[in-house]
C-alpha cells in the first residue's frame, strides 16, 4: 500500500503542476503547450482512476478479521 501512497502523491503534484502549466500558456496564447498539456492531463487523470480501482480491489480483498463470524467448536 505504501507504493499506491506514494503513486497518490507523485500523480496529485503532476496533475497540479500540468493544470497550472495548460492555464499559464493559455494565458500566454501558447497553444501547442496547453494541448500537450491537455493530453498529459488526461492521461494523468487515467492513471489515477485506474490506480483508484487497484486500490478499492486490494482494500477490499484484504478486509480484517475481525468482520468474519466466528465459527464455535465443541466442548
């Protein structure tokens, strides 16, 4: 879990940092960046939501114990 943490995290700052570069060049009348940065935002999003998926697969496989009923043997 502690590589999806980090994966998290890494596609958080890039999706903010391709938005922030899409709005400035934007501003700039920079076209041919704000489509690169257009396609680099939605293949960081769907990477994200694919990591999302991973990640509710992986949480729900592993659920605790605790939540299992317990079996009563024979005295």
């Amino acid at each position: 879990m502690t590589k999806y943490f980090i994966l998290n995290i890494v596609l958080n700052f890039a999706l903010a940092f391709v938005v922030y570069s899409g709005v400035v060049s934007y501003q700039l009348g920079n076209q041919t960046v704000l489509f690169i940065a257009i396609a680099l935002l939605v293949v960081l999003v769907y990477l994200k939501v694919v990591m999302l998926k991973i990640v509710k697969k992986n949480a729900s496989n592993n659920k605790p114990e605790s939540n299992k009923p317990v079996k009563k043997g024979k005295r």
